[in-house]
C-alpha cells in the first residue's frame, strides 16, 4: 500500500524538537552564568560578559553531555531486555510471525525483531532509532487476548510508529529532561552553598516540568497518528477499536507489578493502568495531626491530579477517545 508519512506528526515532532533545543540552550547558559557569577564573584569582581562567555563556551555543552550520559545508560537497558523478551521465529510463534511479515510488507517496512515476553500484562511496544533495526515487543498476555484481525490491528498500530520514525524522536527528546534531572540532582546537593545554586536548582524543575508536557503532548499525538496509520494500513478501524478496548480491560485486570517494566509498558499501544492519585483522604487508624485543616488540601491535590495533572502529562489519549474516533471513522467510510 502508497502509505506516506504523517505529515502533522511531523511537523508536530519538528516543532517539539525546536522547542526542547532551546530549553536546553537556556538551561545550559543559565546554570552556566550562575556558576561564572559564583566564580567572579569569590574573585571579588563581578564581571558578567565573563558569565556568559563561561554560558556560551561551557554551559551548553556540559548540559548535553549531562543528558547524553544518562540517556546512554537508559538505552543500554532497552526494552526487549527490561521484560525478558526472548527473540523468536516463524517456528515458534507461525501466526505472529506471519501477521508481522504480511503488515510489514504492507507499509514497506523491513520486518522488525520479533520479541515476546512471558507475561500476563499485555504490552506491544517498537523500538530502534532506525526503520532497518526495529524491534517489536509482545506479551503472551497479549497474544492469549487478542483474535487474528485484532492482533493484526495491534501489529499494524505499532508499525506505524516505526513507519513515522517516531520512536527515534522519542529517543531525541529525552536528552533535555535527561539534561534538567541530571543537573537538578547535581546542584541539589550543592545548594546549601549559594542561593545562585539553589535558584538553579528550581530552575531544573521548571525546565524539566515545561519539557515534560511537550513531550506528553507529542506522545499523545504520535499515538493518535499511528492509530490513523493502521487504519490506513488495513483499511478496518473496527479491528484495533475492538482491541483497544479488550486490552484496555485486560490490562486494568493484570497491571505491570515491576517498576521497570511499569515504566516501560507506558509505551505499548494500551499503557498500564495508573495508580491511587493520592494523598489519602481516610484511614482506618488514627488520623494525621490537624485533620480538619489537611483534608481540604488533599482534596484540593486529588482534584487538581486527575483534572489537570494526568490529563496533561499521559503519554496516551485516553482509550474511550481512541476508541471513538475509530468507530467514528467506520461510520464515515
């Protein structure tokens, strides 16, 4: 099938791009003017052209490889591994194996690595920075629940991450929260030296949290996009409606207990189910001091979680919305 990019994806993952750059560059001049003030400063002059030439020359570059070094580590545990997913062939799993290599040829895309897990949460995730070095991850959980079209729906789905190289992006746009975590910790714990560290440090979160949204955002589009691309693909949006919705109850019915693969599984076509929006509202033994005066602030903090917070940083739309605009492109063809 003639399937091209996405092409608002595209321009969506360019201006994202642009976007988290130019935090990055802020960052790196302001943690890097911050230090230049210090070090002018212990000298007795303060000189600021000397701040931003130190901005200019050191601070930049030293946040990139902050970020580079911890995104490094990230990708050196990638996926396949993280859910002890063995590598398998048409012989152990022909179905798979089949419905992978007809969809691929279909997008004209190499056919990925095929890995499953031995799980019962079902998860389908791609990864690779390259169409040729794919890697598609299943789960038996998932297998055991979806029939052939749906699991072809599914499979359809995930390759068109791979056809819109959005999973390589992905990938990029780590390295300015990878940036902002890294020097976060650094002047944490060098804060209690100078109140200059201490604003950087703040500064961090602000990055880190502004960087966390766009990066939401761009997840939630790409997911969109990829659920438009399987149905381009196939021509049937009821089939990944239907799986959508089966997976969405068998995941809230078998969560992802490991922390690492929690993580992780927030990638796959259905994300695992989030937890308790918290803080307590009851207990069952003896209540907190000032009682009466903490719980209109819990609730305060619940609300403002699942109204605003969740909504705004899910790395999916929710699936009754996927799901609807699927069905809503049956109606219309």
């Amino acid at each position: 099938m003639d399937w091209s990019l996405d092409r608002r994806l595209q321009a969506r993952m360019a201006l994202t791009l642009v976007a988290l750059a130019a935090l990055t560059v802020a960052l790196g001049a302001g943690v890097a003017v911050g230090i230049g003030f210090l070090l002018t400063l212990g000298a007795g002059v303060v000189d600021l052209s000397l701040s931003w030439t130190t901005a200019t020359v050191v601070g930049v570059p030293v946040t990139l490889v902050a970020g580079a070094v911890v995104l490094r580590r990230t990708l050196a545990d990638p996926p396949a591994e993280a859910f002890d997913a063995d590598e398998v062939d048409a012989s152990e799993y022909p179905l798979l194996y089949a419905t992978v290599t007809r969809v691929a040829q279909a997008a004209d895309l190499p056919v990925p690595a095929i890995h499953v897990a031995e799980r019962e949460t079902p998860l389908a995730m791609t990864t690779g920075l390259r169409t040729d070095g794919a890697q598609l991850v299943v789960s038996t959980g998932l297998l055991d629940v979806l029939d052939t079209q749906e699991l072809e729906a599914v499979v359809a789905h995930e390759l068109a991450h791979v056809k819109n190289r959005d999973a390589a992006v992905m990938t990029l746009v780590e390295l300015p929260l990878s940036s902002a975590r890294t020097l976060g910790a650094a002047l944490r714990s060098s804060a209690g030296v100078h109140p200059v560290l201490l604003a950087g440090s703040a500064a961090t979160y602000v990055v880190w949290g502004t960087g966390r949204t766009l990066v939401a955002s761009l997840s939630r589009s790409r997911e969109l996009a990829a659920d438009r691309g399987a149905t381009a693909l196939l021509g049937d949006p009821s089939a990944l409606a239907s799986a959508l919705d089966a997976l969405a109850d068998d995941v809230s019915a078998t969560p992802e207990t490991d922390a690492r693969a929690r993580g992780l599984a927030a990638l796959s076509v259905v994300p695992s189910p989030r937890g308790d929006p918290g803080p307590a509202l009851t207990y069952e033994k003896r209540r907190p001091i000032l009682w009466s005066l903490r719980l209109p602030v819990r609730r305060f903090r619940r609300r403002l979680n699942v109204r605003v917070l969740r909504p705004l940083l899910a790395t999916h739309p929710a699936t009754d919305e996927r799901v609807e605009r699927l069905r809503e492109f049956t109606r219309s063809s």
